[in-house]
C-alpha cells in the first residue's frame, strides 16, 4: 500500500478520499469539503485483494480499471465509479497528463513502444480489431444508444439536451459540412462514401435528406448486416448500399467521402494510405469530411487499457498528424473545428444507460463484462471532460472552389435540417415505440 498511498498523498488537494484496504487499515487523503465531483461526503473506497494496491499503483489506469473488474475495489454509496474517476482525474488536471501514466521512463518508453506496434493495422488485423469492438450482441448497443445506434459523440448545443436530439443535430451539423446542399443543384444523384458506416445511420439519413446515393463500408459483419436490414425495411436498399469491405478495396469515383470515427481504427503508420485512397476516390470538385476523437496537444499514445479491452490497434490523432499527412496527399484543408466538451456529455448518458440496464447486462454477459464496460465508458468521459481529448472535425477539398465563398452555408443548412424534424422520445416512453412498430 505504501506506493498507492505515496501516490496519493501527492495527488488528491480537494475533498476527501478514505480508502479501506484488504486487512482493514484505513488511510484518508485530502483536506476536506465538497468537490463537484463527490459532493459534501468523502469518497469512500475499499480494496479487497491484498494486491489491489500494488496492481493500481503500479499502472494506475490499466491497474485501477482492472480492480474494478476484477471487483478489488469497490466504491462505497452514495458515490459510484464515475463519481470516482472524475474525482481523481480532476486532481490529475492540477498536476498534468503524467500524474496517472506509469511512473518512470522505462515504462513509459515501453508503453509507447507497444502501443506504437499495436497501431499497425493490416487488413486481416483491421477486420479482426473491428470485429472486437462492434461485433458484441445487439442488444447491448441497443441498450446504451440512441435509437439510431450513433456510436460517436453528440452534438450538444445545450448541456442538458437529449441524447436522442444531440445525435440527430450531429447529423445535421456534418450533413452541412459535406455541403450536401449542392446535390439539389446536381442534374443526377450526388454519390457518397461512408467509409466506417457504423449501423448506417448517417448513410440513411443523408440520402433521407438528399436523395444521394450512399455506399457504405465497413468490417464487422453484424454491423453491415443490420445495416442492410435497414435499409430494406425503409425501401431504399437500391440507393443505400452496405458492403462488408475495406476502404482501401473500394473502387469508382464519389461526390463526396465520409468519414465519421473511422480514423481512431486507422492507425498512424496508415495515414499516408488513407489519405491517398480517399484522395484518388474522390471527385475533383468533391468534398470529404473526417470526424474523429483527436488530441488537442501533441501526439501521444493509446493508453493499455484501451488497447486490450476496447479498442485494439486504436490511437487518437493530434491534429499534427492529420493535417501533415493529409497535405503530402494533396489534399487542402478547408474548415477545421475543436468539438470540445460535446463528448462528455454523450459518454455521460451512455452511462447512465448502461446503469440502468445492469441486470441484463450482466445476463447477457458477466459482471467483469459489465464492470469493464462501465469503466471505458467513465473513462472516456474524463478524458473530454477533464483531459485533452476532443473531436475533430475536418473539411477537405481537392479544389477551393468545391465549397462556397463564406461559411455561412454551414450554419445555414445545419439550422434548416435541425428545425426540420425532431427525434422520436421512445426512450422516455417504451409504449410509443412499441406502437410505431
């Protein structure tokens, strides 16, 4: 316990933690008071494997993740996981990014290493990574998404908005950035790519809007799957099409390229490969538009935690990395915008979601499952919330004349699509739903 409770004492400057270890010994660390995270009361923690400590301390963000898995720690009522990871890491905010990396230099040299070697994403490892993250039940992502299962961040004009109506403005919001407008004046179907389709809802919706016609790639087989029952069901698999592929086996020339958190799979040694692939698919005076998480500092590297349980091979770009790479391809960057908090907020009702679905959660899988899940989700609130992390969203154009003189378009379109339709509330009342199918 000595090196946790080192560690500790270093680390925690507001409010009160109180830890319980195996053998009972007690330890508290802070002054005091109430902290946004926790409140008047002091967070409360008991470890209850005599290697909980050590396990923490060593690494802290794999080490604590795993604890909590593994259930060696548990947090007291009335605080919850969340309420803990938040405390800790807006500690770790007075201290910098190294206050919860592994200490010492060999290690983190080695992490780095690793993860750098994780990041090579060949074919038959890009499938297999894919497969691991979006090939889980169902049910499960029914559970915690929206009802158009948008697996990426929100867009939330207001803190306390829906989930359901920050995912809708989101598509609203890269629908305008994609210019889609120019298709009405188009004399034939404006033809798009969706690279990383995800469940085809950004796919739907576009050609929903545009009368586009859309092909969709992706490399979980159940996502493709369900996305073509989608389509089917809405009668429009003709001019919505899905195909279980790789970008870079897709062939033909496209009006405009999408690309909605598909880069964090990618992999910095692919940069240079996407870019050319996109760059030769897209049409002269086309448009392509990336969202992804992102950096807002410098290039970093995927924390362990994230690459074995999460996402495998998955890195967050600084925006060095992408605008350096993008521009040897030939590609000129036209709009770039920093979507800071927005993710937070989304990961923040993912989880509460989840919460509330515990029991059948843990069902349909385990409780470390269950744990684990939480965890990803917790964590990756923090990172936007009190880290670094943010969404990057990029414009890209072969021509500067693909796009208007000003940006006014963008907000102009973005608030047409928003005022035309409102997401359907089946969250808040299962019977409504029940009743639409």
């Amino acid at each position: 316990m000595w090196l946790l409770d080192k560690m500790l004492n270093k680390l925690i400057r507001a409010g009160r933690l109180v830890i319980t270890d195996y053998d009972g010994k007690v330890y508290e660390y802070g002054p005091g008071g109430s902290t946004p995270e926790t409140g008047d009361a002091p967070l409360r923690i008991r470890l209850t494997n005599k290697k909980a400590a050590n396990h923490i301390a060593r690494y802290p963000q794999l080490g604590a993740a795993e604890a909590f898995m593994w259930q060696w720690m548990e947090i007291e009522e009335p605080h919850d996981l969340r309420d803990m990871i938040l405390f800790v890491t807006a500690q770790a905010k007075v201290h910098g990014d190294r206050a919860l990396q592994p200490q010492g230099t060999l290690k983190r040299l080695a992490q780095k290493t690793i993860a750098k070697a994780d990041s090579i994403n060949l074919r038959g490892k890009a499938r297999k990574n894919a497969e691991h993250t979006y090939n889980l039940t169902r049910r499960l992502y029914e559970l915690f998404l929206d009802e158009d299962r948008q697996y990426t961040m929100g867009y939330h004009r207001t803190t306390d908005v829906s989930l359901e109506k920050a995912q809708l403005d989101k598509k609203a919001h890269i629908a305008a950035k994609m210019y889609m407008q120019k298709a009405r004046e188009m004399d034939r179907p404006m033809r798009v790519l969706d690279i990383g389709c995800g469940w085809g809802g950004m796919a739907l919706y576009l050609h929903k809007h545009y009368d586009c016609e859309v092909l969709g790639v992706a490399l979980a087989p159940d996502q493709i799957a369900f996305c073509k029952e989608r389509a089917e069901a809405l009668g429009v698999a003709d001019k919505v099409k899905f195909e279980l592929m790789d970008y870079r086996d897709v062939e033909g020339e496209f009006d405009r390229i999408s690309s909605i958190g598909l880069l964090e799979h990618v992999g910095t040694p692919h940069y240079p490969q996407f870019m050319a692939k996109t760059h030769e698919l897209l049409a002269p005076d086309g448009v392509m538009f990336s969202h992804c998480c992102g950096r807002s500092g410098p290039p970093g590297f995927t924390d362990a935690f994230t690459r074995k349980y999460i996402f495998p091979g998955g890195y967050i770009p600084a925006l060095s990395e992408l605008v350096t790479e993008s521009e040897k391809a030939g590609w000129q960057v036209m709009d770039v915008e920093a979507m800071r908090f927005h993710y937070s907020y989304t990961l923040e009702e993912w989880y509460k979601r989840t919460v509330m679905h515990r029991d059948e959660i843990v069902a349909m899988y385990d409780e470390k499952f269950y744990r684990m899940w939480l965890y990803y989700l917790a964590g990756a609130e923090q990172s936007f919330r009190n880290g670094t992390l943010v969404n990057w969203q990029i414009q890209y154009v072969k021509d500067r004349a693909a796009i208007p003189m000003t940006s006014d378009y963008i907000f102009e379109e973005s608030a047409r699509l928003r005022d035309s339709e409102e997401p359907p509330q089946w969250h808040l009342d299962p019977a409504l739903k029940e009743a639409a199918e």
